[in-house]
C-alpha cells in the first residue's frame, strides 16, 4: 500500500493538482479509516475544504475527474 500511496501522491503532484510531500506510514493510529491493516487502504489529502481555493478546486467536477484519473493510471501501474 505504500507503493501505490506514493504513486498516487506522485500522479497528483505530476498534474499539478498538489505538493506530494511523501508517505507517511507512521500515523496510522491517527486515521481509524487506516487502522485496521487487513483493509488495504490509502488516505490522499488533496485540499483543505476551509481554505477558499482548495474548495473551490475540490469542487470542481474537472478537478475531480483529473485527480481520479490520476490516481487511476497510478494504480493499474502498480497492481498490473
């Protein structure tokens, strides 16, 4: 899950969607959606919805179709 979290947190940044600021695997007990380790899981933070322009992007139907894509194309590269 660390490699496809790195390579989803790459894809965003490659588009210009974000900074990746690299994976954080030490705080799993921070985030119950990330706790229970027989549930592949990864957690991407691509905006804050308090900050006016993080909502107005994540908002955006074209943004949302752009990081999904993104993410995506980095997940058939490392599952395939």
């Amino acid at each position: 899950m660390e490699e496809l979290g790195a390579a989803a947190g790459q894809a965003v940044s490659a588009i210009n969607l974000s900074s990746f600021e690299g994976v954080d695997s030490d705080h799993y007990a921070n985030f119950p959606i990330l706790m229970d380790r027989d549930v592949p899981s990864i957690l991407l933070e691509l905006g804050y919805v308090t900050n006016p322009d993080d909502y107005a992007k994540l908002t955006d139907s074209s943004y949302q179709d752009r990081i999904g894509e993104a993410v995506a194309e980095a997940f058939l590269k490392v599952v395939n």
